[in-house]
C-alpha cells in the first residue's frame, strides 16, 4: 500500500500540489526515507489546512517559523558539508551526525512546507566564521566545538519563540517538537567534547571566544520570580543547570550572523 498516495487523497487538491512540490526538495536532499517524508508532507499539510493557505499564515507566526528555517538551514548545510569533508568525522562518531543530519534536514522540510511561498531564501554561508573557526572542516575537534555552538543556541533560540506562537496549538506543538530534539543534539554534541550534558552558569568551557554569546544569560538564579542564589545544599553551578535560559531573536541572528555570508 502506497501511504504517501492514501494520506493525500484525503487533502485539499489545491494543497495537494504545494506538499507535493515540497516534496520534490525532499527527495533532492537524498536524506529522508519514504516514511519520514511522508511524515513531514502531512504535518505540513495538517498546519496548511489549519491557516487555509499559506497566504494566510498570520505574519507573527511567519516570521517566527522563517527565523526558524533561517537556523534549520544554517544547521542542515554545515552537516551535510562536514559529513562530505572526507576524514573529518571518526569512524565510531558518524552514525551519530549522520542522524543528526537527517534531522535537520527534516526540520528544514517541515518548515518550508508550512511557509509555503512566504519561506525565506536560504543565505550563503561562512563556517569558519570570518577565519575563527579556519579548519572546522580539517580538524575534528574545532567541528565539534562549532556543532556544539550551533545545537546550544538552537535549543535557546526555540524556546525564545515559544510565546509568540501561542495563538497556535498546533504550530506551538511541532516547534516544541523541534525543540527538544534539538536539545538532544546539544546534550550528545556535549558529550562527545567531554562536556556535561547541560550548561553551568554562562560558562562556554572549552569552547574559543566567539561562541560566549552563545552562554550570555545563562548564569540567571532568579526562576519564576524567585531567587535561588544560596538555596540550601545547591551551588550555583546546580541551580543555573537546571533551568536553561531564552535567547531574544536580536540575539540568536547576533550569533547566526558569524556563520552568514549575505
């Protein structure tokens, strides 16, 4: 039984077309399986038919998903680059940001797919962040360093845009889908620099000095309106581990601008 084919025939004709074109950037990628991407063709689907057409996808929410697939893309492109930068990625590493990419290739699929017409352009990108970062593909551990920057200040720039789409539960929903998975990236990318999972205070650790605007804010005790500072039996380090921190839109494209070219 052809899934894909039983899914649309239950669908607007008119949107029919514009999630089957998508689907056309789906299998150029050369990343996603029939399943996954039928997955991504109905969960555009679901949030076109929620707005109509993508037209009337309120400009709140358009800009928030565009923000969005401005880092989906800036994430999908330096994966599929360093997964085909020959001796970059160890043997025993590579399944891992295989996956990985895989991942953000859906996330930019699912995107594009609700923005329809209103998806921004994808910009040229500079991984070596204007010669700070010179041999990210060349040097496992400067790739590393930079994958761990980019995952951190994805999972903070989605939960940064978390209130403005609240008028809408189900775009809400598959942001916050997005969200989390791209809090495990970080957690493993971590893990795999010998890091911890989670972040201390506004601490980069390792990582050079371009990323600290990545961690700016990250040291915050006062949760919920309470301060936490000096909290009994908790040091510092084990209170800002357990909350992680917002970044504004102003400053997540402060970071992303390093790594853009245009």
């Amino acid at each position: 039984m052809n899934i894909r084919k039983s899914i649309l025939e239950y669908l607007d004709p008119d949107l029919v077309g514009t999630m089957t074109s998508k689907a056309e950037n789906i299998n150029q990628a050369n990343k996603l399986t029939g399943a996954l991407a039928t997955t991504i063709i109905s969960t555009g689907a679901l949030a076109g038919t929620t707005f109509g057409q993508d037209k009337k996808l309120p400009g709140k929410i358009a800009d928030v998903l565009n923000f969005a697939l401005t880092l989906e893309y800036l994430e999908d492109e330096f994966y599929r680059t360093a997964i085909g930068s020959s001796g970059l990625i160890p043997r025993n590493s590579r399944s891992v940001f295989e996956q990985i990419s895989k991942h953000e290739t859906a996330h930019v699929a699912l995107l594009k797919s609700v923005l329809g017409s209103k998806a921004t352009a994808k910009p040229n990108f500079d991984f070596t962040a204007g010669g700070a970062f010179g041999d990210v593909f060349r040097n496992y551990q400067t790739f590393l360093a930079v994958s761990q920057a980019l995952e951190d200040t994805g999972v903070r720039a989605y939960k940064g845009q978390a209130g403005n789409l609240q008028d809408n539960a189900k775009i809400l929903t598959v942001a916050l889908q997005i969200h989390s998975v791209e809090a495990r990236h970080a957690a493993e990318v971590r893990r795999l620099r010998g890091e911890k999972g989670w972040i201390s205070g506004d601490s980069r650790g390792t990582l050079p000095a371009p990323t600290q605007a990545v961690y700016d804010g990250e040291g915050n005790a006062t949760q919920g309106g309470a301060n936490l500072a000096g909290l009994a039996g908790l040091s510092n380090d084990a209170i800002t581990e357990a909350f992680d921190e917002p970044l504004s839109k102003e400053q997540v494209l402060a970071i992303a601008k390093l790594f853009i070219r245009n």
